[in-house]
C-alpha cells in the first residue's frame, strides 16, 4: 500500500519511511535504493528510450528521526535538443525543493551521477555533507560517496562569491510583485514559484505555473548554477514536478491535458520566455505560454 501511494505522489513520507524500514528491518539507504527502480518508470524518454530514476532524502526529520523521500525521474522532449533534457537527479531536487525542503542529506541513483549532474549538486546549499548512494560496496552492498569525492578540484558558489547556495530560498523568498496586479490562481502560483527561485548570477527569478484541464496546477521554480549549463528552468521543474505527483505515465498525451501555461519573471539580461516558448511548442503545440512580469519590491 505505502509503494503505491509513491507511485501516485513521487514523495514518501517521513512516517511512511519509519514503518517501511521497520516493517522491512532495513535502513533508510538500503529503502533508498531500492526505490530508485520505481523512480525510473516516472521517465520520460522518447529519444534515448533510457530510462533514470534518483531519490532523495530531505533535511527535515521527524520525532523518529526519519526524513521523507522525494523521487524523481529524466525527461526529454521529442524532436528538441538534447541539451534540453532534465537528468533524474534534478527532478528529485525539484520534487524535494517544491517540497520546500532546506536540503538534502543524501541521494540515491543507480550509477555515479554524471558530470552534469554533479555540477548541479555542487550548487545545493548544504552540499558538502550529500552522500550519493549506489548499488555495489562494502556497506550493505551500497557504496557512498560525497561530493568533494565525486567532482575533486570543483568550481561553485563560493568561487563566485554566493553564500546562500541552492534550496536556501526555501526559508528566504525573493519579496516580488507582478507588475499588473492579478488575482488568477495560475498566476499567483507562478509568482509564488518565481519567490522561491535561485537566480544570483542573473537576478532572472522566475516562476512557471501550468493548469490541466481538471483544475489541477503544478509549478516550479528557475534555479542557476555557477558553471550555468546544468542549471533547472522554471517549466521543467514544473513539468517534472506534475509527473512525480501524478504517477508514472502522466505525461502521456500531455498535449490533451493542459490547458494554460503561465511565466513570472523578473527584468534581467535573460529571459526564460523563449525557452518555454521552444520546449512548450513541443509537447503541447496548442497551449501558448502566458507571460507576466514582476519586479523586486525593494523596503
């Protein structure tokens, strides 16, 4: 019952990993692992046909001292760039920080994450103490590694003189304000999304809002990244974001679901509005995305 309701969330609570470990006499890293398979069928590959699934474990603890799991799965667009492809280790950063999560403490995949996504793990606030876990290894048959391990002599946040890092938003929202007053719940949504991004190398916080036709509304959140290649845009945080809470498959046919597609943004020296513009062309050629900026409120 509880690996079911996964399914249908991509999330795992902590109460719900407490008794899965005791029901299963097994740790959380041992768990973690052995979701990543179910992770995987939340992929979406029409171009390599590969499947990736990563979990991650939050900060945040319990009275039991468990955290909650937050899973998450590739995703790539037909007919589009590669290089517009989102690796399972940033949807499952993307569930956890949707999740407003401060950070994590762990992750696990099936193999050593690749340079790219350890370039984008490297940006997490907290990231020095993240154990990546993978199958294999003296301890229960997992190896764990952290990332000074994984990407030796790395280039980050620090060097560029940012100290808040990733996921540190979650406890200090950028204060911004549409610059057209509006009470549309898509909107607010994708204005609130925009609060809670990560842009200190451009100032471009932003925000993606996207509504299905039942109603239901899925948003996430632009973050950056010093070596800017691997960082999260605002749709595909919110696209992986839909998937992970609305079971494997949900991305089929996404074209007949949706409905509207809202950006906040802020003013800066980039903009995401061509990019959702390119990517959104591609799953759902008739929904055009809704653009509304905003501006920092300054006190």
């Amino acid at each position: 019952m509880e690996l079911r309701q996964v399914a249908g969330s991509g999330v795992m609570r902590a109460d719900q990993v407490f008794r899965i470990c005791e029901d299963l006499d097994i740790d959380s890293e041992t768990l973690m692992l052995k979701l990543v398979p179910l992770a995987a069928a939340f992929g979406v590959a029409p171009v390599s046909s590969f499947r990736v699934g990563a979990v991650a474990r939050g900060q945040r603890r319990n009275s039991n001292g468990f955290s909650a799991l937050y899973l998450g799965a590739n995703m790539e667009f037909p007919q589009q760039a590669l290089c517009y492809s989102l690796h399972a280790e940033q949807a499952a950063v993307a569930n956890a920080w949707t999740n407003r999560e401060p950070g994590l403490t762990s992750l696990a995949v099936s193999a050593p994450p690749c340079g790219h996504c350890r370039q984008f793990l490297y940006e997490l606030h907290g990231c020095g103490t993240l154990s990546i876990l993978f199958p294999g290894g003296p301890r229960n048959n997992h190896c764990e590694l952290d990332i000074s391990e994984l990407l030796p002599g790395a280039f980050g946040p620090m060097d560029l003189g940012q100290k808040g890092n990733m996921m540190a938003a979650t406890s200090t929202p950028q204060p911004l304000r549409l610059q057209r007053d509006n009470r549309d719940h898509l909107i607010l949504r994708a204005l609130d999304a925009a609060c809670f991004s990560y842009a200190p190398y451009t100032g471009n916080h932003s925000g993606c809002a996207l509504q299905f036709k039942d109603g239901s509304i899925f948003s996430g959140s632009y973050a950056e990244n010093a070596a800017h290649n691997p960082g999260l845009s605002p749709l595909h945080a919110a696209l992986s974001n839909f998937r992970m809470a609305c079971g494997p498959g949900a991305a089929q046919d996404i074209s007949r679901k949706l409905a509207r597609c809202a950006l906040v943004e802020s003013a800066a020296t980039i903009s995401q509005r061509a990019m959702v513009t390119t990517l959104l062309s591609s799953i759902a050629p008739g929904v055009a995305p809704e653009y509304y900026p905003a501006r920092i409120i300054t006190v």
